[in-house]
C-alpha cells in the first residue's frame, strides 16, 4: 500500500468521524431544546394547578370518566352488533313458532340456568339445515312436535362452541339440557335419524320432558328474543310415544 493510499484512506476515515460529530452535536442541541419545552410546560402547569386546582381536578375525572364510556363501548358494541346482525340476518328468516329464538348474547346463561331446554345447533345455511327448516315451516308435524326448540346458531365463536357442546359446525344438533347438563342429542342426518322428513319428529319427542311446566317466552311488550327459565312442556305429553 503506497503513501497515497494511505493518506486517502485516513482522510476517509477522519471525514466520516467529523460528519458523525456534527450530527451529534445536532441531535444534542434538538435534546436540549426539547427538554427546554418540556420544562417550560411543566413549569406553566404547575403555576396554573396551583392558582386553580379545582380545574384540573374536574379536567382529571372527565378524562378518566370519559375513557371509561370508551371502555364499556369497545367491550359491549361489538356483542350488540352480533346480536343484531342474528337477529337480522339468521332469526327474521325462521317462521315457525316451534322453533325458537335466543337472545344470542345470552344464549349460554339460559342453557345453563334452564331447568330443561331443547336447542338445536347448527349454521344457519345447508342442505340439512334447509330439510330441517321445512320441517319445522310443516304445520302437520309441528302439530305432533311436543316442545318448542331453540335455536342457536353457529355463526361465530365456532371452535368454543365446538368444543363445549361438542358439536360440529357441518351438522344440525339437536341437545336436550336438563338443569344445564346434557340429558341426550339428536343429530340430524346422522346415526338413526337419516330419513328427517319421517323419523325427526318422532326422535325429538322422545328426548326427555323433565316433567316441568311450559312458560311462555313472551311476556306482554317484549321481544321474540326473550327468553323463559323453563322451556319444556308437560301439557304435550300424551304426544310422547
């Protein structure tokens, strides 16, 4: 390596030192006045908190009152959008009265706090669930049905649901519930009921009455939404085979 060499390479080397000095010098001098600010903030705070403290008390709670609103907004909208986009979208479609609504935001509670209900399960679209539908829009054989059914669509959640009421979102389920815990089930096009059009009506009716007392689900101003504590009748029980 020659002299030339040399010397370029530390002119090189000394340029890059000084170019990264200037930038810190810069980048201090933008800290310094930064922090100028910032002091100078605090300080103008301070003297106005201490000629009026009341003021950014009031300021306090509103921000803490408003971010709460905000809070309670991002937990609750979202269930109550869901709920509505059902009712829309999945309940305003089903005719029968034998089939059943829930208020869906609360669909877990009422199967656990029912002393007995019917549900079926199952997303709201399907050769089986459409067979299902017709069965349930038959006049003739919801005259032979002894207890209404819930319905609880599948439409979101579909991996917690699975897992707690070990269904599968293909299929159409149908759940007896005795005091919150599965009494028998039903599965649609599956095992012993394959032939719907004859053998659903009869395989529901077989699934237990727990012997309790139908209360209506509607009471006078509310909704198709709401939701009775006991959902199974004793006064179809001659219909039982």
């Amino acid at each position: 390596m020659n002299k030339m060499t040399v010397f370029f390479v530390v002119r090189v080397f000394f340029g890059i030192i000084e170019k990264i000095r200037e930038k810190g010098k810069r980048l201090l001098a933008i800290w310094e006045e930064f922090k100028f600010k910032i002091q100078g903030a605090y300080d103008r705070f301070l003297s106005a908190f201490d000629a009026d403290p009341k003021k950014y008390f009031r300021r306090v709670f509103f921000f803490l009152f408003l971010s709460g609103i905000l809070a309670a907004a991002m937990f609750f909208l979202p269930e109550k959008i869901k709920e509505e986009q059902v009712e829309s979208l999945v309940y305003s479609t089903i005719t029968s009265d034998r089939l059943r609504p829930f208020d869906y935001s609360k669909a877990d509670q009422t199967i656990t706090e029912s002393k007995a209900i019917s549900v079926m399960f199952s997303v709201p679209k399907g050769e089986t669930y459409q067979e299902v539908l017709s069965i349930f829009d038959d006049p003739k054989k919801m005259s032979e049905l002894n207890r209404p059914i819930y319905y609880y669509p599948i439409v979101s959640d579909v991996s917690r649901l699975e897992k707690k009421y070990q269904i599968a979102k293909d299929q159409v389920t149908f759940v007896f519930f005795d005091k919150g815990k599965e009494a028998n089930r039903i599965v649609a096009g599956k095992g012993t009921v394959k032939n719907l059009s004859d053998e659903l009506i009869p395989e529901l009716n077989r699934l237990p009455l727990a012997n309790i007392k139908k209360l209506e689900s509607e009471l006078s101003g509310e909704t198709a939404s709401s939701l009775p504590q006991n959902t199974e009748t004793e006064s179809a029980n001659n219909n039982q085979p």
